[in-house]
C-alpha cells in the first residue's frame, strides 16, 4: 500500500481535530531523541505537516515535516515520532509561511521522499 507524504498514516495513531502543537518530536529510529517541538499543525487534505521549532530562544529554526513521515503520536506523553534524522531536518528547504512558495510543497516531497513502511 502506498503511502502519501502530505497524509498522516493509518498507523500513526492520528486522530483528525487533535492538535499536535506544543507536543516534542523525536527520531523514531535514529536514537537521536528529541528534535524540538511542534509549534504548527496542518491538517488541510493532502497538504497535512508539522512545523518543528527546533533550537532555543532566539536560535529557533522552523523545519516543515509533512505529515507523512509520522510513525507514531504519543498522546499521553506528548511525543511525536518521526521517521527522519535530525542531519535530514537540519539540510531540509528553508521554511516559509504556507503559500509563499508554489514550488516549495514539491521540494519538500522531494526532499523527505517516502517514508518508510
């Protein structure tokens, strides 16, 4: 079954209207642990993402993860796993407000590519 990058997967345990904003993000399998903390949430059709403030303070940098590369919400613990490492975030197309960009949503797709099943 394949899988849309911009959807949250069956088996991420998403549940539509949950907000996800203030809820960490961690490397599922990297062991790399926390990567920062969702500060947005998108849940339009097929453009469904998270924005990762990532840093402190006035170091924050804002990463854009489509939905797509969730494995697992943690809702009792507030934890977000994603299936990506923190060099691949780190090197991800500048983030921009939603819109800004036609192409950006493409350079993002190719960037994070599929996620793994």
């Amino acid at each position: 079954m394949e899988h849309h990058i911009w959807a949250h997967s069956a088996e991420s345990g998403h549940r539509p209207g949950t907000s996800l904003v203030g809820f960490a993000v961690e490397a599922a399998f990297s062991g790399e642990g926390e990567i920062g903390t969702i500060g947005e949430h998108s849940e339009d059709v097929g453009r469904s993402y998270i924005v990762v403030d990532t840093g402190h303070w006035i170091f924050t940098k804002h990463a854009l993860l489509p939905a797509g590369v969730i494995t697992r919400i943690d809702a009792d613990e507030r934890i977000v796993y994603v299936d990506c490492t923190k060099k691949q975030i780190k090197e991800a197309p500048p983030y921009g407000p939603p819109g800004e960009d036609p192409f950006a949503m493409e350079q993002f797709s190719r960037h994070y590519g599929t996620p793994h099943s």
